[in-house]
C-alpha cells in the first residue's frame, strides 16, 4: 500500500517529508509548485528546489485509494487513504499549512508558523486534537523535573528548540540541560539483579530491591568511562530515585560487575577516573538526538547521511550478504538504539546453523585459493598451522578474526 502511494506521488513530480508503515507526510501546499531544498532537482532563481503538490492533488489521491476499500461501504465508506485531521484548523475547520522537521523516520515532529516566522507546535488542547511531535528515542528518559510524572512537556520543550535552531532562531537554553539523563528499566532478569544483591544486605524484605522493581539507568558518554573499564560491557544502574538532584551524588553500579562495583558520576568533567564516570546529560542526549543520522538514506551525492546531512535525501540500496537466526527478544533492537538497553547482545541470542557459517561458506574457500605464500606472509602464521587450519581446523578466535579480516581485503582488492 505505502509502495503504491509512493508511485502515486512520484509520477504526479512531488516528494515526501517522511512516511511510516501506513502513512506519508507528502510534500505538499494550497496551490502547489516549487520550494526551496537543498538537494532538489529542480531550479528557482539559482536555488534547488522540489516541487510541492497542491492540495487537490493529494485529495485525488487519496480518492483513487478509495477502490481498495475491502470494508461494507454502507458501514465504512470512503478511501482506506486518510487525510489527517492535523490539515484542518480545530476551531474554522479550513485546511492549513502545515510545516515539518524530520531528522530521521520515526524522529520528526509537525508545526505552524505564524506571519513573522515563529513556530508553535502541534499541541493537544492548544492547536490541535493531539500533540504532534516524536518521542522516539527520547522515551526510555524520565521527566527531569518529576520522574514520577508522566507530563512530556520537557520533550516538547526540546522539539520547540531543535525547530528554532533549523532556521536559525534565537534560543534559550533548556533548564533541565545539565541534569543527568536517567532512565527507568525493571530488574528483568539474574544478571540484572546479581550487581545489585550488595544494596539488599542488611535491608528488610520491603527494602530490598526485587524482582521486576523499577531501576534508574544512566549512559556513559563517549570516552567518559572509568579507567580500566570495558565500554563494551559497562552500565550504570542504580536503586530508583524519585528526587532528581540526587541522582548526581548517588553511588552507581556497574551491571556487568561480579561484585556490584559502584561509581561516582559527573556531567561536567572532561572524562572518567578509576572511581567515576562522565555520564551524558539531558543536554548531551538532545544534541546527539538532533544530529542522529539517517542511516537508511543517502545524501545527494549518494553518500550515506551523517550528522550534518540536510535536504532531500535518497534511499540506499541493500544487498543481502548472508542469512543470522535470532530469537524473538529481537524485537527490543529499537531498546538498544534510544539507549533503553545497553548492548545488542542483551536482547538476542544468535542460533548458529552450520550449512550458513560465514566461515565455511566465506572465509576458508578464498583462504584456500590464495597462494599460500601470500598467505603465510599476510598472517605471519606457519606454514603447517595455515595447512592444518585450510585444511578444516578451527583456528583459535584472535587467529580466526585475523584470517577473516585478510579475506575480505583480498576479495575487496580483487
């Protein structure tokens, strides 16, 4: 369906803003024609531009949808395609424009601008029937001001900065910025709750922590962790704080630790220390979530997106290399990425299957076809070890990931 509707706004010329699983912010005003972006392929005074479908476009759109109703038409007339209620003012009911900041597929938000440029969100109760803006990636956060409150408006506060920021609006610096970013998780599984045993000694049963009991979660910044620590498995938890200026002179604990080894933290040093951790703040987390990049698309020289990447983009193309299976914990991927949960290897369990083992089916046959001379002088391994591992030996892991890396540079320089 979203395939279709894609078809349907690329032959009439238009573009999109963004789309999701049943919808698409098309690109679109009153009358139509070209606005100005940065990567279009058309041309106004000098400057790229897209071309915007008119209101009465898209309508027929959504009208020829109408034929792939499956529904009784007496019980649910019309086209399966909705225009969104946000178009319409809530009070004249007239359609009106709407503008939008997409930083990525989920991660965008819709707003109005008033005749001197100034932006307002999409807000229930205030322009809108429901507010308007993404909370994807920011979710996992509690509310800096009361962690017990499930008030967002913190979010919108943020949103409302990023959108000024876009043209180059004057700000003001969030209240909240410089507070730790804490999130909230549950004690859900033995290796969770095996750091935290040393808090419930000496604490009656209603003390302890238990089971299924909410935690704070805190994230290390980048080279912010403690000297002699594994960024690679190294989390920060502590017991749940309802009172946040507490959170930065808590003593926090390392999940992965054996013996629950507990850290001070800090938002303002420059990096860790043997017995603290630079960990981000609400600041730190809404400047890597304003300049996320799209992953998923390209630049206008076809280069994937980075974080300064503006404009119209363009979808990568993938090629399938080879087939993983993974148990269904996969569907808590999108944990990993907002920051919910620290590591890839915590939500999924891989299940090898022989007949597709990269190694076999990769690896060993372009080893073999090398001369082994190139070989021996590549790895620095001995002429019988190379043998014995061509010939089906399983090479030790800092062997193997060697021999890895010496094929695929020889496949890539072929």
């Amino acid at each position: 369906m979203l395939a279709l509707l894609e078809r349907c706004v690329t032959d009439l010329g238009g573009t999109y803003a963004m789309e999701d699983t049943d919808s698409m912010a098309i690109v679109a005003t009153q009358r139509g024609g070209l606005i100005d972006c940065e990567g279009g392929t058309h041309r106004k005074a000098g400057k790229p531009t897209i071309k915007a479908l008119s209101w009465a476009q898209v309508a027929a759109i959504a009208k020829r949808f109408e034929a792939l109703n499956p529904y009784d038409r007496n019980a649910i007339p019309g086209s399966v395609l909705k225009i969104e209620e946000d178009n319409f003012d809530p009070k004249t009911r007239r359609q009106r424009r709407l503008w939008c900041l997409a930083i990525s597929a989920k991660r965008y938000t819709l707003f109005l601008r008033d005749r001197d440029g100034e932006p307002a969100l999409l807000r229930e109760g205030v322009n809108n029937a429901e507010d308007r803006y993404s909370e994807h990636g920011l979710g996992h956060l509690l509310n800096p001001a009361d962690p017990e409150s499930e008030d967002r408006n913190w979010i919108a506060q943020a949103w409302l900065s990023i959108v000024r920021r876009s043209p180059g609006l004057p700000t003001k610096p969030l209240r909240f910025a410089k507070r730790v970013a804490v999130g909230c998780t549950t004690v859900s599984s033995p290796a969770v709750m095996k750091p935290l045993k040393t808090l419930n000694n000496g604490k009656t049963y209603d003390k302890q922590v238990k089971p299924f009991n909410f935690i704070l979660s805190c994230h290390v910044r980048k080279l912010g962790h403690p000297i002699g620590a594994n960024p690679e498995r190294f989390h920060l938890i502590a017991p749940y704080e309802t009172d946040p200026r507490k959170w930065e002179t808590m003593r926090w604990i390392d999940q992965y630790s054996k013996d629950g080894k507990r850290y001070r933290i800090s938002t303002s040093a420059l990096h860790g220390s043997r017995t603290m951790a630079r960990v981000k703040s609400y600041g730190d987390v809404l400047r890597e979530y304003e300049y996320h990049p799209e992953s998923k698309y390209t630049d206008v020289n076809g280069a994937p997106c980075r974080k300064q990447t503006v404009g119209l983009l363009g979808r990568r193309h993938i090629a399938i290399d080879g087939f993983v299976f993974i148990g269904k914990e996969s569907n808590k991927l999108e944990d990993v990425e907002e920051g919910g949960i620290p590591s890839e290897s915590d939500v999924y369990t891989t299940f090898n299957d022989p007949r597709r083992d990269e190694w076999k089916t990769k690896v060993l046959p372009v080893l073999k076809a090398m001369p082994l001379r190139k070989l021996i002088e590549q790895s620095r391994l001995s002429r019988r070890a190379l043998q014995m591992i061509r010939a089906g030996r399983t090479p030790s892991p800092c062997n193997r990931a060697l021999l890895v890396h010496i094929a695929k540079t020889g496949v890539e320089g072929a």
